[in-house]
C-alpha cells in the first residue's frame, strides 16, 4: 500500500512506525490496565511534531499535509489505538479548531505551546443531553463587561482532566438556536472551570475522558473564537476534519488486528495442521485484508480531497462510517481466530476488541454519518428529479 505515498511520506509514515513500536508498544498493556493517560509520552509526541502535524511551523508545527496525519494515525494505531485516540483529538479537535477559527493574535498566544506538546488541548461540545444532537446546548456564556460568564455541564470531553488549553462551546443567544452557539477558548485555571469525574471507560483506557462543569467561569472577552454566532457552524466543520483522523485511526486498529491474527494463525495447530491452512480462518483473512484495503483507500481519498482545498465532508463521513464498522469487524474475527486465547487479557487482541467499539460511536455515530452522506448523495442527484 506504499506506493500511494511519496518518499517524504515513507519517511514519515516509517518515523511513526519506529515511535510505535519502540516507544508505545512496551507500555500497551500497563496504561491499559491502569487507566492511566500517558502524558510524558504525550510530550514525546510533542517533541518530534506529532501533535502539530498539519500546522505551519512558524506556530511551531511540523507544517505537513493531512495525508502525512493519516498515515501518524495510522501507524500509531495499529500498535495502540487509545494512543491513535489523544493525538487524534489533540490535532484535529482544539488544535485545530484555533487555527481554522482564531484570530492571529490567539493563535500566536496558543497554538505554540499546544503544537509543540508543551501542553495539552481539550475541546467540548458534548452534553449529558446533546450527544448527537449537538444544537441542543443547555451551557450558556452570558457577556458581563470584559468577560463572558460561562456555566453548565460537559460531558466525554477527550483530555478533559490534563488538558490546559480548552475550546469550549456555550450558547450566547438562545433565542437564535444553533446559531447562537459560541466558542471560547479557556485555560486550566480559570475560576469556575471544574474538571469532574474520569470515565472509567471499557476500552481506550489511555485517553483519558472526563466531565468539566463551569460554575460563573469568567472568560475573557477576547477569547471569543470568531464572532458570537458562529460556534456550531465551526464546530461541525471542525467535526468533518476529525472524521478522517477517526477513520485512519479505525484503518490503523483494523491492520493491527490482521496482522496479529496472521501470525497467530501460522503459529497455532489443531486437528495437526496451522489453522492458517483451512480455509475457514484464510476467508477470514481474505475479507479482513480487503475491507481494510477499501477503507484505506476512503481515508487517503477523503485526506487528498482536504490537502488540495476541495470539498471532503462527504468522503470524510464516507470512510468514518465504514473504517470504523471495518474495525469493530475485524477486532471480533481476530478474537474468534485466537478462540478461547482471544478472550483472555494477555492476548493483544482482547484490547482491540473493547478499544473498536468507540469508532463507531466517537465523532458522530455510525448512523449519523449515514444521515450526512445520504443527504449529501440525494442533494447532488437532485438534477435527476
């Protein structure tokens, strides 16, 4: 699958590879057990640009393109996907969200620190009440002088509890619905921002998931992100982006669990021969392999499409969708190839099969991208009428 890629990109894609395995795969099993989120090794991500990847360098990023992000994602997935998860959400949610949004002046102020790893961003949409349903908003950001005073609940926010940079979206005009949706941008510290419980979560246990309420938190005015109004529309621009990320992240999971269940099978005899000779475990393989193949080509197209400046939601909705259904399928072939030893923790691909389940879910569920690409498709086609 190489030669869809340059030789920069080769290059990339084999760095990634190297951190993966030498860095991250001798602690998969303890930051899974723990729970606990790695932050040192955050901070190596950080160190050799893996948390500022498609950013210019003059904010310190490593100034790549989005196909380079898929294939990090990818690589550090496939060795540990909880890992794929917090690079993944630190790049393509806040992270991005100030680039894409923010004036100059809050980009010069944050996106150095958070492209670098020094520190860690966090970005909230979801509430107890508005997964899916992202307009439904009950958190509100009243202005009171030079301060907006924000309060309400977060839920699942990636990052909640380490992060110290935070995109926040809060309702500043109930009246106008989503588009009285603001963002702002807060930092660990601010009065009245409450970092609650950690989710203790059955898979990607390493990203670390928390809930964040805000009690009267003042904000400065000046970190408004663009203009009062404009956070929903922000926000679901910012979720197209992060749809590729997911998808590769789902592509990366999908091809460590092929090639665990490849070596399994040319290990392990019953009935005096590798089960890897019987063709009911090779058509397993044979479907794994082609699906990921197919995904992966969605998630390079949907990532091409966003590098040359053209439209990609619909491509980014399109590989999420099925990247993520392919990576829950292959998690469970591998589990049902390993039999009995895929049920057990000290096998890797118990992990994978409890980490898969969030893909489809994560980022606008399964049936929500079907919705999106549906009414995308029937819009396009609506010249037949």
């Amino acid at each position: 699958m190489d030669f869809y890629l340059t030789e920069t990109q080769k290059q990339v894609k084999q760095l990634a590879r190297d951190f993966a395995e030498n860095e991250i795969a001798p602690n998969v099993k303890k930051f899974d057990q723990s729970g606990e989120f790695p932050i040192e090794l955050m901070k190596k991500l950080g160190e050799i640009g893996f948390l500022g990847i498609t950013f210019p360098e003059k904010y310190g990023g490593a100034g790549l393109s989005y196909l380079d992000y898929v294939v990090i994602i990818e690589e550090i997935s496939r060795v540990d996907p909880s890992i794929g998860l917090s690079v993944s959400a630190h790049n393509g949610l806040c992270t991005n969200h100030i680039f894409m949004f923010g004036n100059e002046t809050q980009k010069e102020k944050y996106l150095p620190d958070l492209c670098t790893g020094r520190k860690i961003g966090a970005w909230a949409l979801t509430e107890p009440q508005a997964g899916s349903d992202a307009a439904n908003l009950l958190t509100t950001a009243v202005k009171e002088n030079n301060f907006y005073v924000i309060n309400g609940n977060k839920i699942f926010t990636t990052h909640g509890g380490s992060a110290e940079i935070i995109v926040v979206m809060a309702v500043t005009d109930k009246s106008k619905g989503k588009n009285g949706i603001s963002a702002f941008i807060l930092e660990k510290g601010y009065e009245g921002l409450i970092v609650g419980k950690k989710e203790d979560k059955l898979g990607m246990r390493a990203s670390e998931t928390c809930s964040l309420a805000f009690d009267n938190c003042k904000v400065p005015a000046e970190n408004l992100i663009g203009e009062e109004g404009q956070g929903y529309r922000q926000a679901m621009e910012i979720l197209a982006g992060g749809r590729i990320g997911i998808a590769a992240l789902s592509v990366g999971l999908a091809q460590g669990a092929l090639e665990l269940s490849l070596k399994y099978a040319k290990e392990r005899k019953a009935f005096g021969r590798y089960i890897a000779e019987f063709q009911a475990i090779q058509w397993k393989l044979a479907d794994m392999a082609t699906q990921i193949e197919a995904a992966r080509l969605l998630t390079y197209k949907a990532a091409y499409l966003k590098d040359q400046g053209k439209d990609y939601s619909l491509y980014a909705s399109m590989a999420k969708y099925y990247a993520s259904e392919v990576a829950v399928k292959c998690a469970n072939e591998a589990v049902q190839i390993y039999g009995g030893y895929g049920y057990v923790k000290e096998y890797p691909v118990e992990k994978l099969y409890r980490d898969a389940k969030l893909l489809t879910i994560g980022e606008g569920t399964s049936e929500i991208q079907k919705i999106i690409i549906a009414n995308k498709i029937l819009k396009e086609l609506s010249h037949l009428d």
